[in-house]
C-alpha cells in the first residue's frame, strides 16, 4: 500500500536526527561505511544539493558549513538516485548535477608523472587517476567542456570553472584510442579533454 505524503512525513528523520546519526557512525574516525548499510527507505527529504555546491533544506540554503560536510560524508548513490543513509533509515534528497564540486587543485610532476591531487567543497581530496577518474561532457547549455572527477563510491564532483581553466594550461596533444586529443595526465592515465581538431 502506498504511503500518503502525510504519513512519509510522519516517519521520515529530521535533520537533527540525521546529523546525530552520521556523527556517531563517524564518531571522529573518518567516513562513515555507507557503502555496507541497507536500511529501510523513509521518504523523501525536502533537500537539495544545487548544482554550484549549496545546500538548500526546504529551500533555505544551510549556512552551517560543519552541517553540510555532515550530511556529506552520509550521502550514497544507488540506481540513479542519492540518498541520506543512516544504519538504521534511508531518505531520497535531490541533486541538480554533481553532489560536490572540486574548488581547487594542486599540481605535482609533469608528463605522465604528474599527479593532480583535487579538493572539494566539502573537504573531500582526491588525486586524479584510474581510481579517481576525470569525465569530460558537454554543457546542455552552453556546449562547453563540463569536467568532473570521481570521488567515492559513485560520487562525483563537478570541477569549478577556474579549476579546470588551470587544468587546461596543463594539458597536452597526445594520440588516444585512435584519435588525437589534447588532455592532461594524471596518476599515470592520460584523461582526454578535447578533440585536438576542434581546438582554434
């Protein structure tokens, strides 16, 4: 039988309850394991993650940085769809793009021994490479390059535009799979960026 909006309301979580739940999952030792946790489904939370990084809980953005990085470390991907998840409830939020978005990164090493190490806006850091992949689309409005860089278990950070025109001063033509591409290496994987005949 399928539950009213009422009745989803009436037993999914509150924020707090959710905050004090993932910080006792975390009790200080790092990311919580939500990759292990199955719990039931409690409905649909009235969050929102925009695409520029913010956090909005029933439309009004959450001011508490600490907050958010929270919430962060319990989100988990399943089927296409993100959830809060907590040993014990599970409940559905929206996502506009990429849950994260990669602020910045430094640099180390040049050619195939360069490593760029990213930093997202909830603290997140991960080094670009095979276990940390970088994906190029396209803007569906402005057709330009739209850059992400996976960061756990399905998450992705979307990359900032400043970051990715710094990345770009590091790229290089190189012969990919057949076809030229102008890309940028990191972690020892040459990660494909533009077709070179579509540069200027």
């Amino acid at each position: 039988m399928t539950k009213t909006s009422d009745e989803q309301n009436s037993v999914t979580p509150s924020t707090d309850a959710l905050a004090r739940a993932a910080q006792a999952a975390s009790n200080g030792a790092g990311l919580p394991p939500v990759h292990l946790w199955n719990p039931p489904f409690c409905g649909d939370l009235d969050m929102r993650i925009a695409r520029d990084g913010t956090w909005f809980y029933q439309g009004t953005p959450i001011g508490r940085p600490a907050l958010v990085r929270l919430f962060s470390t319990i989100l988990k991907l399943e089927d296409g769809k993100y959830f809060l998840v907590t040993p014990v409830e599970k409940v559905g939020i929206t996502v506009d793009d990429a849950p994260f978005v990669a602020v910045d990164f430094s640099a180390a090493g040049a050619g195939k021994d360069q490593d760029l190490v990213f930093t997202t806006n909830v603290g997140d850091v991960a080094r670009a490479g095979a276990a940390h992949p970088l994906r190029m689309t396209r803007d569906p409005e402005t057709g330009e390059p739209a850059p992400y860089i996976m960061v756990r278990n399905g998450l992705e950070a979307l990359i900032d535009r400043k970051s990715f025109y710094r990345m770009v001063e590091l790229c290089t033509h190189k012969t990919h799979e057949g076809a030229r591409w102008f890309g940028v290496w990191s972690g020892g994987v040459f990660f494909p960026v533009i077709a070179s005949d579509e540069l200027p």
